[in-house]
C-alpha cells in the first residue's frame, strides 16, 4: 500500500513539474508563437454535398485568424477557382471581409473569425444521374511576422581582453515566444564571433504554413498573370535592428531588404560591429518579415441529375 502511495506522489510531482516547466518555456518570449495565420474552411451546408442540378445553393466560406497580425477590413480577399465559372453560376473575382480580423494575444487565445458570401450557386450543365466535383477556394491576405530575439553582444577583443562575459557569443538565441504566431517563421538565430570586433547571425526564415507566399506588393488579382506571380513568388520582406546590422539581400547589404525563399526557406548572414567595452551584454534583435500569403480549402459535392 506504502509503494502504492509513493508511486502515484512521485507520478504527480512528475506531471506538476513537466507542467510548470511548460509554463516557464511560455514565459521565454513576448509572443504566443506558431506557425498558423488565417485558416479558411468551406461553411457546412454552403455548399450542401449533395444537392440537384435544379437548385441554387449559397457558397460561404469561414476565415479564422490563428495568427497575431490584425488584418484590416477587405485586405482579406477570397475567390472559388480551379472552374469554368460559368457552368457554375459563379462570378470569377474577389471578395474582401467586411471588418478586422483580429489575431491571437496573450490574452486572447481565439483569434477573429469571419464568413465571407462568395455567390449562389447553380450548375447549368447536362448531368447524366450524378457528377462528383471537386470546389476549392483560395484566401489572400497580407501578413507580418515579429520576433525579439535576445543576442549576445560581444566580440572576441572583448572576451580576448578579460572582458566580463555575460551572455554566451555563440549558439541558438531563438527561444518560444521570441517569434509571433505566423505562417513564415524565424526558426533559428545562430550567433557566433566574426573576425575580432564582429558578430556573425545567420538567420533562418521559412514557411512553415500549407500555403504559398509572395512579395507584400503583389496584389491578389495579380495572382492571375503568370509572369508577375513567378515574379513575386517566394518574396518576403525583411527588416532587422538595431539599423546598424548589415545582411545581405537580393540587391543590396542593409538593415532591410527582400529575400527569396527558393526550397521554402533561407539563411540569411548578417553582421554587426561591436566596440570594446568591459563587458559583453544582451540586447534584442528584432526581426519583422512582411509578405503576402495564399492559402487554399476544398469540398466535395454531388450534383444529381434532376427527375420529375
């Protein structure tokens, strides 16, 4: 009876410790954290999966910001597509949410949701007793992604020097929380000592949402012109501070610049100066990425042939 007691306190002291361990990870950053952005879902009965080829029927879809970037009314655009729209009834455009999409907060865990009507729906061609069609539809929004990373500012001079050593120069300075909840993350910040007055970050970027991202200047209607969407696909937007922080972008060596994401991600090299001082020391590096993000839904539905 004894063992019995001791084994279920020691199995409650494990799960209470494995608990506050979770909360004290969570507390490591300012940011709730994820991958996720706006989800988009086709409403259940609009369309209804099965239906005749008489009827009119409503097509709804649900957009769902899980991500922390507040999205302004009608910069959320939405379109069917993948048919001939008119064998649908459907009208080939986009339609924008009426007001603000919340993200989540600290406080707020259930970020802002919206239906947007794309249309009725009425299939104007012959159908011999059933025909299964695929109905996708596609959202398009802007979108941010913010991070504080806390970076060890030192160099080799320094420590070479005797100088107090604070903080660790080398190693993985991104930690939970340090990144907001966004479909393109910063999953990695390695630092390490460059030269002897130099700090060498190579920074990871990557999608690591299920949709597609382009530059923040393309427009949602460009996505139909092949050559500017091969034009802006894989583009993100990138600044970094301190302004002092050079990296290397596609045309230039700055704080800011684009980057493209070829294989779904990229190391972006960036490099600071620090002047000799007593000691090293901690300050946030502050990473904001901007893009344009397209993710995709899809039902089934069944269309019967109409009998009298």
């Amino acid at each position: 009876m004894k063992k019995t007691i001791i084994y279920i306190l020691l199995i409650s002291l494990v799960l209470f410790g494995g608990q506050c361990a979770q909360k004290q990870k969570a507390a490591e950053g300012p940011f709730v954290g994820g991958a996720k952005g706006v989800d988009i879902a086709f409403i259940a009965g609009s369309p209804p999966t099965e239906f005749s080829q008489t009827d009119t029927v409503p097509v709804k879809v649900l957009l769902k910001n899980n991500g922390e970037q507040d999205i302004n009314a009608e910069d959320a655009q939405v379109k069917v597509y993948g048919i001939y729209y008119p064998n649908f009834g459907l009208l080939d455009q986009y339609k924008g949410t009426s007001s603000i999409l919340r993200g989540i907060t600290q406080f707020e865990k259930e970020g802002g949701e919206q239906q947007v009507e794309i249309g009725n729906l009425k299939y104007t061609q012959p159908v011999t007793n059933f025909e299964d069609i695929t109905l996708r539809a596609k959202v398009c929004y802007p979108y941010e992604t913010k991070s504080q990373i806390k970076a060890c500012l030192g160099s080799l001079e320094i420590k070479e020097k005797g100088g107090e050593q604070i903080c660790e120069l080398t190693g993985e300075k991104v930690k939970s929380g340090s990144v907001s909840a966004a479909p393109i993350q910063v999953t990695s910040v390695n630092q390490k000592p460059y030269a002897a007055n130099q700090i060498l970050f190579e920074i990871t970027i990557q999608n690591s949402g299920k949709g597609d991202v382009y530059d923040p200047s393309f427009g949602c209607i460009d996505f139909e012109d092949l050559v500017k969407r091969s034009d802006a696909e894989n583009i993100v937007n990138v600044e970094v501070n301190p302004a002092d922080v050079k990296c290397s972008f596609l045309e230039s060596e700055s704080n800011k610049g684009q980057i493209r994401l070829t294989t779904g991600k990229k190391i972006l090299s960036c490099r600071k100066t620090v002047e000799a001082t007593e000691s090293n020391f901690e300050q946030n590096l502050n990473i904001n990425l901007n893009y344009k993000y397209i993710d995709r839904a899809s039902t089934n539905i069944k269309i019967r042939e109409f009998t009298s």
